[in-house]
C-alpha cells in the first residue's frame, strides 16, 4: 500500500519525540538551578514547580503539551485518509504544510515565543487541518 500522505504525520511523531527531549534537556537544569531535588520528590506534578522555572522552560514544556493536542487529529485525518486510499498531492501537500508549520511553531514557541506570529502559524496549520478533515469526510461519507 503506497500512502504518501503518512509520511508528513511519521515526520511530525518524530519532530515530537525530538520536543520531549528538548523538554528534558531544558527541565533538569532548570530543577538543578532551582534547588528541586528529584530524588525526593514524590507524586509531584510539573505544574506544581512551573512558576519557579524560567520562561524559556515553560515555553518548551508547553509547546509538547501542544504537540499531544491538536495533531491528534492530523493524525487521525491522515489514516482515515491513507485508508481510504487518497494519494492526492492536494492532501499529501496540506498534509506536509501542516507539518512544516507545526514544526515552525514549535521552534517559535521554544524560541522567541511572540503571541502574534505564533498564533498565524497555528491558524495556517489548523487551516491545513481543517482541509485535510472535509476532505476525510468527503472520501469515506459523500
């Protein structure tokens, strides 16, 4: 089975796993600098110590929390598509563009952060998402 429009969705689960890390990379510093002894800490949750971590912390944290929300559905348009046997280049094409902003705005939001650019690139994303979803629909319901 050829299903092209998977490969933008097996680029951004590893673009994912790449934040998880960065997270990490970014989190224990930050718990070391902040005098958070993790060895006695016990049943603590991030939100508890995230106002003592630097923003740039937060921002990298959040942004993995972003990537486990809506992309959740990309994921699924994109099966649902794959299965239906779509190898369009429209869907394969929206399906790499929202990746690509995805991956933008994540590096934005570790990055710089600024709310207005942020905000375009999850509104082009959510655009392509959108697309992506009627088309689904048209393939397997009309």
């Amino acid at each position: 089975m050829s299903a092209p429009v998977l490969a933008p969705a097996a680029v951004l689960i590893l673009w994912s796993m790449v934040v998880l890390f960065w997270m990490a990379f970014t989190r224990f510093p930050a718990f070391k600098k902040a005098g958070i002894d993790l060895a006695n800490a016990r049943g603590a949750r991030y939100s508890q110590v995230e106002s003592a971590m630097p923003d740039k912390v937060n921002w990298v944290s959040h942004n993995y929390t972003h990537l486990m929300e809506q992309p959740t559905l990309f994921y699924a348009a994109v099966a649902v598509l794959a299965l239906a046997g779509d190898t369009s280049a429209v869907n394969t094409n929206l399906a790499w563009a929202y990746c690509i902003l995805r991956v933008l705005h994540s590096l934005w939001q570790g990055l710089v952060n600024m709310v207005p650019v942020r905000f375009l690139l999850f509104l082009a994303s959510s655009l392509c998402l959108l697309v992506l979803a009627i088309n689904a629909v048209r393939l397997t319901v009309l």
